[in-house]
C-alpha cells in the first residue's frame, strides 16, 4: 500500500467523527437559536403589555431616603419592606460588624454538618422567645421556611386548607406536599367551614394563611379561624412576614393583634423585612416539630447556614423589640396620616389600617407610568401589575415606616397629587 493510500485510510475514520460533530454542534446551535426566539418573543410580549419590571439601582443604604443611580440625590423611599427602619440602625449595622469580626463571613456548610455556631442557636432562643413558641429553625429565607414546612408536617392521609391569595411561597411549599389540598375563597369564613367539614376524615388538618395579604394590607380573619379550627379539629398556620415587629401592641404580629397568640399552632416569619431587612427565615411552633424539620426539612438540610453577620443584625433587631415596643407603635400614626390625606385626596386605597398602603389604579401601563413621574419628583415608588397582582388591579404600592417624618410623609402625598391629576386619575 502507497503511503498515500495508508494516510487516506487512517484518516477517513476521523474526518467521520469530525463531520458527525460538526452535526451535533450545529443541531445545539439551533436548538438555542429557536430557544432564544421563544424567549424574546415572550420578552416581548410583556413589554408590549406594560408589564416590564425595570430594576433601578439604589447608590446608598436601606433608609427612608436613598441615592438612586440616574437620579438625583436624596429621594424618598415608600416602598421598601424596612417597617421599622432597622435596615441601617446604628446598632443593628454595628451588631452584624462585629460579628462578621468574631465569627467570619460564612461558614461554608448546611447546619447539620459544620454550620451550627453559638449565634445561630442564640438567634433561635431569641424568636423563639420573642414569638412566645416553644422552639424555632433558621432557614436562608422565609421562602424556604415555607418550601420546606409542608412536605415535613403533611402526608398523604392528611388535609391542608390554603387561603387562595396566599404568597407564592405557600403555594409552591403546599405543592411540594402530598397532602389533600382544599383551597378556600379569601378571608371567606363560611367557604373554610365548607371545606373543613369536606376535610373530617382526614387525618390532621392545617388551615394556612398569611397574616397579612401583602398586595393589599388585609388582616386575616384570624379569631374566626380559630374558632373553626378547634370546631373542627385543625391545626392553624401563619405567614406572619408583613406583620412580625410591628403589629400587635408588642410588635408580635398579627396573632398577638387580635388575641390569639395561643391558639395559632405555627408561624413563619422573615428577617429580610422589619427585623433589620437583610436575610433569612425561621419557623417557630412546638419543639417536636422543630426537630423534625432539622431532620427532614430539606432547604434546611441542603442550604448553607445563614452568614454571621446576617444573625449578628438579627439578633440586635430582635434585642431592640423585646426591650420596647416604642418603635412599633409609631407606626399607626403615621400611616393613618397618609391613609387620610390619600382618600381625601381622591385616592382608592386599598386595605384598612396596615402601613401597606395599595393605591389602586387598575391600568398597568398607568402604574408604571405614574411610578416613574414620581421618581422625577423626588418619590420612590413602584408599580405593581400581573403576574404579581391580578389582571386590572394594577397599582403603587407605597409602604409606610416608622422612619418616615410627618414630613415625608406629606411630601409623598403632594407628589401623588401632582401626578395624580396629570393623568386623570384625580380631579
């Protein structure tokens, strides 16, 4: 065989797998083009729909004013989750320094493993103790609290009764259950009975609901739903994220604001709001429960433990509730002031007392728009609009804290009025 002939054989075989490749290769490439095309046109679709959520960039700290990239110096900030203005609290911001100080930035592993340090269990007796509940379970998010309950606590032979607005969380955390799921009209006492006597031959029955409805500030119903509950044998759950450090005359939440401390069973609650703003979740309720959500709960058990410095905030925040309850009570004040000058004004604001203050306007591209001249006045606010609320209750949502001025407060309202009657939403 000429040598020619004996290189020729011995590359056939690879021009082969190259040429093979090179068809793999190109079948990926159009997979992605066609994927890339599906995505944009789904892009697309929620730009046309004015729904497009716009991420501005904030240039300073959590606070009732703020540094915005773009915009001028010094807005006012009405739509974050910092109830209580611990977000930049010189002791808080202090507490998480020295922690990260002593104990380090993370710890580079889930709890069970190497994870567990004296803050984290410090932080725990803490809730617990603020909670008035026997024990309590760290988790990276309140989200994960709530992915990680159900699966645990719920099996086959049992019921789980869910209020149809509740947060997503619930929803994706009941999903993951393999419970009996009753979903039952919001806040509707009557449609709960019905499904609770629908639910008696279940094993153990959980009745779920948020504390507070965070779209529209709305109370839960909860001493009529412990009256049912113990009518009917259940077990009661809330998501207390929009209410923990400033409802109720401690700052408990929502059980402690209608009395029923002792007969709500479970409550899941966030420090990434009122209590300093920065992270995490927990569940507090009987200690059986705990342990066994340390040993199946699996957020819990494939997460990292929550950083040193997180907890070290945390635990200042929640030092500083059990120590006075001042802070909490200057928030009915405050709201009610721009709760009235809002309806005054012409204003339909949604809920009744909670320092969540929907301003409805129904047109989503309206809410964007409106949120954006407010901005250009020196007021951030943003418009909230489907998936996030239903299809026509687009609206602003503006969020009072105990930070916030009588000032500020008065600012904000002046703006909406500007802006208000520049779209004819007010006359």
């Amino acid at each position: 065989m000429s040598l020619r002939k004996a290189t020729q054989s011995l590359l056939k075989p690879a021009w082969g797998v190259l040429r093979c490749s090179d068809s793999v290769l190109s079948r990926s490439y159009a997979a992605l083009a066609e994927a890339r095309a599906v995505l944009e046109q789904e892009l697309d679709s929620i730009r046309a729909a004015g729904t497009w959520k716009a991420e501005r960039i904030i240039t300073s700290k959590q606070g009732p004013q703020i540094n915005v990239d773009g915009g001028r110096g010094g807005m006012l900030n009405f739509c974050a989750n910092n109830y209580l203005g611990l977000s930049s609290h010189p002791e808080v911001v202090q507490a998480g320094i020295d922690a990260l100080k002593s104990h380090g930035a993370g710890l580079s592993s889930v709890r069970f493993i190497c994870g567990t340090q004296d803050l984290h269990k410090h932080l725990e007796q803490k809730l617990a103790e603020f909670h008035e509940r026997e024990d309590c379970i760290l988790y990276a998010s309140c989200f994960d609290a709530n992915a990680g309950l159900f699966e645990v606590l719920l099996g086959p032979d049992d019921a789980v009764l869910s209020d149809e607005l509740n947060h997503a969380s619930i929803i994706d955390g009941i999903r993951l259950c393999r419970a009996k799921r009753l979903r039952y009209k919001h806040m509707d006492l009557s449609d709960l009975e019905n499904k609770l006597q629908e639910a008696q031959s279940s094993r153990m029955r959980l009745i779920v609901t948020d504390g507070v409805f965070s779209m529209d500030g709305d109370v839960a119903p909860l001493t009529g739903i412990c009256d049912l509950a113990e009518q009917y044998g259940a077990m009661v759950f809330i998501d207390e994220c929009h209410a923990t450090g400033f409802l109720g005359t401690r700052g408990r939440g929502t059980d402690e604001l209608l009395g029923v401390m002792n007969r709500v069973h479970i409550v899941n609650s966030t420090l990434g709001k009122a209590l300093g703003g920065a992270a995490g979740g927990y569940t507090v309720g009987p200690k059986p429960l705990i342990d066994l959500l340390r040993q199946r709960s699996r957020p819990y058990l494939f997460s990292n433990a929550l950083p040193p410095p997180v907890v070290g905030s945390a635990i200042r925040a929640v030092e500083l509730l059990l120590a006075s309850n001042e802070i909490a009570q200057s928030m009915t004040a405050k709201t009610m002031r721009f709760r009235n000058k809002m309806t005054q004004a012409g204003f339909t604001i949604a809920g009744t007392s909670h320092p969540i203050c929907p301003v409805m306007l129904g047109d989503a591209r309206l809410a964007s728009v409106m949120a954006d001249d407010m901005l250009k006045l020196g007021i951030y606010v943003i418009g909230f609009s489907y998936p996030v609320v239903p299809k026509g209750k687009a609206r602003i949502r503006v969020q009072i804290s105990a930070a916030h001025t009588e000032g500020d407060i008065d600012q904000c309202v002046d703006a909406f009025i500007q802006t208000g009657r520049k779209h004819g939403v007010i006359s």
